[in-house]
C-alpha cells in the first residue's frame, strides 16, 4: 500500500521534471534575443502559472481571497501564490491553499486549515504575434493534506488577442485525484474559458471567465463577471463575482485578488 503511494507521488514529479528537462533542452539551442510575446487577458479566478510567453527573470507574487455565505457556515478560502520564470516561455509556480469556516450551528466548531499545496510549470511552445495566439502545456502536481490524497493535472491553454483589446482563452484538462485512506482513484474533467476587453493604453480589464467541471456524470459550471484595475506598472487588484449554474452549489461567492509584479 505504502509502494502505490510512492508510485504515484513518483510518477507526478517525474512527469514534472521530464517537462521541465525537455524545455531546458529546447531553450538551450535558442539565442539570448528577447522572444516573442502577445498579451493576453488572464482571468482571475483560475489564473495561469506564468503570463504566456513569459519571459526569462519574470516574477509575480499573488494572493487571493474566495468568500462563500452559506446557510450552515460562512467559507473563507485564502491562497498565496509565488511564480517565476526561470527560462523564456517557461513558468514555474507555487501556491498555498487556506481555508477558514466559520460555522452557524451550536453544535458544529469553527476551523482553520491549509487545505493544499500546488506545485506548476506551463510552457508555451507556440507564439505567434501576426496571429496575435500563444498555445501553452503545462502540469500541476496538487497535495491535498484535507482528504488525505493527491492530484495530478496535465493541462493546454489556448489564447487569441483579437483587434488589440478583446481578449479570449481557453484552459482544459483532467485532474486525476488518489485517495491514499481508499486506495482509489477518480478524475473530473475542467474546462475553464474567458472572454475581456481591455481598455486602451490601460491594464484595466472587464470580462467573464466560465468555470465548467464534468465530474460522476455531473456538469457543474459556474459564471464569474470580473474587473481588474491596474494601480501601476507593478500593481493590480482585481473581483469576481461567482454565479454557480447547473450544478449542486447554489451559494454566490465573491473572489478578490491583488497581484504584484516583482
């Protein structure tokens, strides 16, 4: 039992390093000359590893906030994220996950926990500026230190700039999760797409990003209508409001996030 657990962690870095070696190689054979990059709208609430077509030395550091009122208990759910580009077009990041509840009921306690840990790298291995498209692979390795699990996420991203200021993309893939206490296995499938206008000569963007999760035969999908200003050259804020639709949440949750360029 304890071998398929090493297994499957072994498997997860192993497929993370492999990604990260095959990049090396492809970057090595490339001159220093500063590469292409289109810019491209990110949404907020599932946002990328790294800007697409990032370049060498980039680096942000992030941290959000995701508030759900609920009838049984209030869940406030906190994430730190620090990303970096340690080669061009190659992003590298890693985030915690908090989760506070605050509980209605007499009976049931209030709680604190650090419910995961992501571990990432994205490559965009297609950027295009006469077709304004960057194409993107990327992997993320999630420890669930709740349930007791782990969680593997191999994913494409696909995004388009479109006459300067509107901006779409597309993000899909499985996340294949084990639990370590069952000793089983079950996968749902993400398909995440926005669709911004940016303003002109800003960073200031207003968009929808739509969250979809296909999971047990279940279609989940939930709207997210979003804002985010540009403070300054390294500093933004942005909120999305979440509209679950045709699934089994019901509760509207709002999502802050302020992002600083290092």
């Amino acid at each position: 039992m304890k071998n398929n657990n090493t297994i499957i962690q072994f498997s997860g870095a192993f497929l993370m390093a492999w990604m990260l070696l095959g990049v090396t190689n492809a970057q090595a054979q490339q001159g220093r000359s500063i590469p292409d990059k289109v810019h491209h709208a990110e949404p907020l609430y599932n946002d990328l590893v790294r800007d697409l077509g990032a370049r060498k030395g980039e680096k942000e550091f992030n941290v959000g906030a995701d508030i759900k009122k609920m009838s049984k208990a209030d869940e406030y759910g906190y994430l730190a994220e620090y990303e970096f580009a340690p080669i061009d077009r190659l992003g590298l990041e890693v985030e915690t996950d908090f989760a506070y509840t605050k509980s209605k009921m007499t009976n049931v306690s209030s709680g604190n926990k650090l419910e995961r840990l992501r571990l990432s790298s994205q490559y965009s291995f297609y950027v295009s500026k006469p077709q304004a498209t960057t194409l993107a692979v990327g992997y993320t390795q999630i420890f669930n230190f709740v349930d007791g699990g782990t969680a593997f996420n191999p994913f494409f991203v696909a995004a388009k700039s479109w006459y300067n200021n509107w901006h779409t993309l597309i993000y899909t893939g499985p996340e294949i999760a084990y639990h370590y206490k069952s000793h089983t296995t079950e996968m749902n499938w993400q398909i995440n797409t926005s669709l911004h206008y940016t303003l002109p000569q800003t960073d200031h963007f207003i968009g929808l990003e739509i969250n979809q999760e296909i999971a047990s035969g279940s279609f989940e999908t939930t709207l997210r209508p979003q804002v985010k200003l540009g403070l300054n050259d390294k500093l933004a804020i942005g909120m999305a409001v979440g509209f679950p639709i045709g699934g089994k949440e019901s509760a509207i949750s709002s999502f802050f996030r302020l992002i600083y360029q290092l």
